[in-house]
C-alpha cells in the first residue's frame, strides 16, 4: 500500500471516530496540493471547530515542514477553529498533538514517539 494510501485510509479511519463520537467531520480534498491552505480534516460540534493535519509513520519521529503548519495555524485562524496535529505511530493509537507540543527545528517541526505519551491526548480527551 502506498504512503499515500495509507494517509487516506487513516483519515478515513479519524473521520468514522468523530462520527462515533458525535462530532460531524470532513476530510478536506485536495489538503496539501491546494493553492490555498487546507487541513486534512475539519470536524466540529456545537460551535467548536478543529482543523487537524494527519500523519501516519513507520518512523520513531514525525517531521512537518514549517510551511505546513504555518497553513495550518493561517486556515485555523481565518476559520475560528483550534488547530492540531494527529499522528500515529505504529502499534498505537492516534495521538493529537498542538502546535506547542511540537518542536521546532530549522526547517521544520517534529515530534517522536516516546513524546506521545507526555504530550499527546487521544480522541475522547482532545473532545471533551
């Protein structure tokens, strides 16, 4: 499967939890080859709304390009919604993270596994 599909797929997989969990979310089309910045996923519930950028990796850190959460914190700003990052690493569930929880490097944010489980909440606590 590729890594494309395997973003798909995990998106897909985010969306059916806000569901189950009473939220109404959307997978953006086009997030990441838009000319206008775009999360993967809005989701919302009775006037909250999150813009939530999904990642998936084999890898024991997970690297951002600075310009990704830029758009991110940009789209999130103009919409009225918190922005979030959600990334998940192998043999464990999705973890969300804020952009304070990342860390900057030069040329990018990052965040690795052992920080998901000081910084990262999981779905019920992220909407609660």
């Amino acid at each position: 499967m590729s890594a494309k599909s395997k973003g798909i797929n995990g998106e897909r997989e985010l969306i059916r939890s806000f569901w189950s969990l009473g939220w109404a979310a959307i997978r953006t089309a086009g997030s990441g080859s838009s000319h206008y910045p775009s999360p993967d996923i809005v989701a919302g519930k009775l006037g909250r709304r999150l813009a939530i950028e999904c990642k998936i990796t084999a890898e024991n850190k997970k690297y951002f390009p600075l310009d990704e959460i830029n758009q991110l914190v940009y789209f999130a700003q103009h919409f009225g919604a918190e922005p979030f990052v959600a990334v998940k690493f192998p043999k464990k569930k999705w973890f969300f993270f804020t952009i304070d929880d990342l860390k900057q490097t030069t040329n990018s944010f990052v965040i690795s596994q052992d920080d998901c489980e000081i910084k990262g909440i999981q779905i019920e606590e992220l909407l609660n």
